[in-house]
C-alpha cells in the first residue's frame, strides 16, 4: 500500500487524553482511580443554557447554519467581549467553530505557509505545537522556567525572531502553569510584535477564570495596531461548563475573519445548531455562574498549593488563574518508584497511576518533561484523597 500523509502520520497523540483514556479503562475494570487529567470543570453546565438548548430543539432549530456560525452567537459573542473587556468587533468579524482548538487549527491554516515559524513561550498547551506542524509551520519554543513564573521576556521573544517568523502565540491565562501576564508585561512583548510585523494568538480562553482579584488585559486591547494582527481565540468551554458542547469562537480582522469562515465552510461546517442557540443564551444570560464557579476553584487551588508545599520532594508554582497546578517532579529523577525508575514527568505520571490509581498529565509534551500537571477542576474531596495517594506513593 501507498505510504499514507507524512505530516498527519508525524502528529502525536494527545497526552491529555491518552491519561484519561487509560485512567477510564482501570475504571471499567473497578479499579478506584482518582483523575485529575482532562482539563474541564467538574459543573454541570448552568439550567438556563440547557434549557436554552431543549427550546432550541422544540422550535425545530436543528438545520444547517452559516459555517461562521449563528448572526445571533456571533452578535453575542461581539457584545460580550465589549462588555467585558471594551472591545469592538463587528458580528461579521467573529468565526464560530468547533471549540477553541477547533478555531486555533483554523487559524494556523489561514496565516501559516509551508516553512513559517510560530513562537510559542513554554511550557504551552500541547496542541500549539501539533497544529503549527499540521498547517506546515515550524513551531519554536521559548522557554521560561519557575524561576520567572513562567513567563518569557520581550529580550527572549526578540531573540527568537527570524525573518521567517509569521506569529506569535500567547495563552493567557496559561495552561499548563496558570501564569497570568499582566498588562504591561503584554504590553511590552506586543510592541516586538508590532515592530517585527507578526500576527498574535491571543488565547484567551481562561479569561473568567482569574483569583485573588487579580485584573485580567486581553491582548487586543492594547491599541489599534495589536488588535489588527490578533486573533483572539476564547469560548463557552471553560467558564460556562460547556466542553462538550463543542463551541468556540475567535475575533479577527475581516480579511483573516473571512478566510477562516471559507476554510471551515469547505472542512467540518458549522458546530451544532443547538449548541450554537445553547450559547447565545450563556453569553446574553446571567454571568453569576461564573464567578461562583471561580470562587471554588480558587478554594480549591489555595488547598492544593498549601499541600504541595509541605510534601517533601515535589513543588509548584501557585497559579493565577486556570484551573492548574504543574507539580516539578525534578527531586524524584533517578529514583525507583513503583518498581519503574523515574527519568522524567512520563515515567512519574505512569507509575502513579499503576500504583497509586491517581491520573496526572506527563507535562513533556508541553515542553516541560519534569513536570506533571494536575487539574483542581476536582472536588476538595478528591483532591485531599489524590494528594493522600502521592505522599504514600513518594515514600516508595
């Protein structure tokens, strides 16, 4: 046979996934396995937005869709990022699509040319990498450790930039670590943007979900002269519940806006009908959930970093927003844990698993291989259990 794509048979798996994927096989089979994998609230999305979704269904609003999406949703999502952050985008200039991963893939094919490279600060989300190899970039790394929480300076984006750099990706707030840039520190890595004429990502899809009553800058309002070339790229996934919904939406000028909407109309077409209708109602409806929903998360991140801190060999940085914590594991490199020698976060995470039964991400694939990543997207309950778990298995 035909030697199948080299650029699809290159894409690595999801190590997000492939933890939860093994963690709900061990469940399958009885085993008490505590998971703190996948990266999705724990809530049940808010009444209204399900009833919003049954009505949808009763008033037979099961058709097609325009492939950018519902005017209603994109109105909506136009509306909601001038409300809460004083940005102005017309209806026409958002692109609803399958979820923020959805929209971050879309975007890559719409900017990037066989060869262009896309400056991603790690440690990232694993998908940047992934996509940027899908769309025939070349993905560069920049790397900032605990010792800067996490964040990269303008001198090392500078650094970073050739004259085949096209973009430049920023998660704020930042999964896997849950830094927060704030906004002179954006401010100052979007100036080498603009003087080296790059386009930003801007993903912001953590954006309600910022603690200690710490201000939260989205990057396309830093002047005129960023918001032409951001993309912004956010959705109804995390702060609303709604990750299997599947909708996400990004903001863009109407060239780049327009293309991503022809891209998609000719790919998966526009999400589901009722999911769209579901999100108009969370946009346009009663915000509270999402500051109740944040408060919990932040009680429980301030357990989570105050355990950590007093379990001998592993730390973290506290995050700032997200819903993360990336544990370094840095102390236990070299030594035999559950029978497995431990040389980085891979062997760690899976050796917890086998024999604690506790389900963390291996955070290499984030450019970060010491590390593991824990979600507190958990109840308190299983938090204080997984943690009983990592200190009996820590005592090897």
């Amino acid at each position: 046979m035909k030697e199948l794509s080299r650029t699809a048979s290159a894409v690595k798996a999801s190590t997000t996934l492939a933890i939860a994927s093994m963690a709900k096989e061990m469940q399958m089979k009885g085993i008490d396995v505590v998971g703190f994998g996948t990266g999705e609230p724990d809530f049940a999305t808010p009444e209204n937005i399900c009833r919003a979704a049954h009505a949808a269904i009763d008033a037979g609003k099961t058709k097609y869709t325009p492939a950018a999406g519902i005017p209603a949703l994109r109105q909506a999502v136009a509306d909601r990022l001038r409300a809460d952050y004083g940005l102005d985008y017309k209806a026409s200039q958002i692109v609803v699509a399958s979820g923020a991963k959805h929209n971050v893939y879309i975007m890559m094919v719409t900017l990037l040319n066989p060869g262009d490279e896309v400056i991603i600060p790690a440690p990232y989300w694993l998908t940047y990498e992934e996509a940027v190899r899908m769309a025939g970039g070349v993905p560069v790394s920049v790397s900032a450790g605990e010792e800067s929480m996490f964040k990269i300076t303008p001198e090392q984006l500078e650094a970073a930039v050739t004259d085949r750099t096209k973009l430049f990706m920023i998660n704020n707030p930042c999964n896997p670590t849950g830094t927060l840039y704030t906004e002179s520190e954006l401010r100052a890595l979007c100036a080498v943007c603009v003087k080296h004429d790059l386009y930003i990502m801007a993903d912001e899809i953590y954006s309600g979900l910022v603690y200690d009553g710490q201000a939260f800058t989205s990057v396309a309002s830093l002047g005129e002269d960023v918001k032409e070339r951001t993309i912004l790229i956010t959705g109804v996934s995390k702060s609303y519940a709604m990750t299997g919904w599947r909708i996400g939406y990004a903001a863009a000028n109407e060239q780049i806006a327009q293309v991503m909407s022809n891209y998609i109309s000719h790919s998966t077409g526009a999400p589901s009908t009722i999911s769209q209708f579901a999100a108009v109602e969370a946009l346009t409806g009663p915000q509270d959930t999402i500051y109740a929903m944040r408060d919990v998360f932040e009680e429980r991140r301030n357990y989570f970093v105050d355990r950590v801190s007093r379990i001998d060999g592993v730390s973290c940085v506290k995050p700032e927003g997200a819903f993360y914590i990336m544990m370094s594991v840095r102390e236990q490199i070299g030594r035999t844990l559950g029978g497995r020698v431990i040389r980085s976060g891979d062997d760690f995470a899976l050796s917890l698993l086998e024999q604690e039964h506790v389900a963390v991400v291996p955070c290499a694939g984030f450019g970060a291989p010491d590390y593991v990543r824990w979600t507190y997207a958990a109840s308190l309950d299983e938090i204080r259990e997984g943690l009983d778990r990592l200190e009996r298995f820590l005592k090897g």
